[in-house]
C-alpha cells in the first residue's frame, strides 16, 4: 500500500507541483483546499483533476477539516496560505497562524502517526 501524503493548498502553484513531483515518486496523494472563490473560482483546477488525487474541500481553520484530512496520512506537506494583497490581517492571520497551530493541536491530541511536516 502507498504512503498517503497530505497537501494542504494543494490546488495552488506550488502545492499541486509538490503533489505531481510525489505521485511520481508513488505516494498517494491528497489535497486539501478551500478553493478560494478569488484564486479558484470556488472549484477544482482541471491540473489536479484526474490524476487520481484524493480531492478533499476543507478549512484549515476548522478542526473536523483537518480531522478528515488527516486520517491515514503519513507526511503533510502544509501550504495552505492566504496571500493575497488586501489587507485583511485578522484573516491572514487566522488562516496562517491559527491554522498551522489547529494542525499540531490535532495531531497531539488524536495522536496521528505522521512522520513528517514540512510547512
């Protein structure tokens, strides 16, 4: 059976590159993305489509998100980001920090076996 390898924006630039360059390798991937209506549209980019990506929608924010997607992982790569040029810090911040920190917590407290993360 494959290493599954969690790739949190993995609808974006560099996380669905990181998702190609590992299904070569023959990790099973899945991505987690909340398909910003901004960047996304609201839907999945046909370059992570049909590929046999796990495609899972979800919020880093939002504990049974990260719950879900983190049952059977084995690595995350974590790239979930809100970069965009408006200013909105509450959001930056929230999606940022308090998401990365929702991840550990998670991971702690349901003691999910993951090798490694890579932020």
């Amino acid at each position: 059976m494959k290493e599954k390898i969690l790739i949190t924006g993995g609808a974006g630039f560099i996380g669905s590159h990181t998702a190609d360059a590992l299904a070569k390798r023959g990790y099973a991937i899945r991505i987690l993305d909340n398909l910003e209506p901004v960047v996304h549209g609201g839907k999945w980019p046909g370059y992570v489509c049909g590929k046999g990506y796990e495609l899972m929608r979800g919020d880093v924010r939002v504990k049974r998100d990260w719950l879900r997607a983190l049952r059977g992982a084995r690595h995350v790569y974590h790239f979930a980001a809100y970069q965009d040029q408006r200013p909105d810090f509450s959001k930056f911040f929230s999606i940022n920090v308090t998401g990365t920190a929702l991840m550990y917590e998670v991971i702690a407290e349901k003691k999910v076996p993951i090798k490694k993360i890579i932020l």
